[in-house]
C-alpha cells in the first residue's frame, strides 16, 4: 500500500475513499495524499477529473462534496496508464471521468 502522507493527512469522502481503495491495489502508486473537504450544493452525479502534473495527477473528485487526491507515482508514463486502469475498473464504472493536464506556467 502506499505511504499516507504525514500520517493522517486528512479524512477521505465517502466517493473518494471509493477511488482510493481502486488505488491502493495498483501498482506504480508510491503516495496518495487527500486534500480539504469542501460541501457543494449539488449532489447526485458523480464526476472525477484528472489533472496530470510532473509527480504524477491530482484527481478532483466530486459527488456530494469535492475532494482533491494527489496520486504520485514512480515514472510519469505510468500515470496515463494508471488512469486507464480507473477508467475500465468496474467498480467506479458510475464516475464520469475527464482529463487534462496542467501546463507549466499557467
């Protein structure tokens, strides 16, 4: 499993401790690291948008609050790869996932 970052970071939503149990099992996946909680008016749809960075992507998962997840992985290439794993795993076949790519200097 992944080393948590700073122990107890923070606590996970209940549609991104779905993601991160996915994660937990893949290989690659040197750390996983949730950020702030924030409650959103809407609920109901369940979406995640990927956002590569050089570590690796962050993934905005959002449901009936948004959570960020910073997923840090051992090679970049690995990354795009992990994603796709996400994208066919049948357990999280109720998210809509998008993707994109943060450019440096944005």
């Amino acid at each position: 499993m992944p080393k948590p970052r700073g122990r107890e970071h923070t606590s996970l939503t209940e549609t991104a401790r779905e993601v991160v149990r996915v994660l937990e099992r893949i290989p690659g996946v040197k750390m996983i690291a949730p950020g702030e909680i924030n409650v959103s008016a809407r609920g109901g749809a369940r979406f995640i948008t990927v956002v590569y960075t050089t570590a690796g992507f962050e993934m905005i998962i959002s449901g009936q609050s948004v959570q960020k997840v910073a997923v840090h992985v051992d090679t970049p290439p690995e990354a795009a790869a992990i994603v796709e794993l996400l994208v066919h795993h049948k357990k999280l076949q109720g998210f809509t996932i998008k993707e994109r790519e943060r450019k440096p200097g944005i």
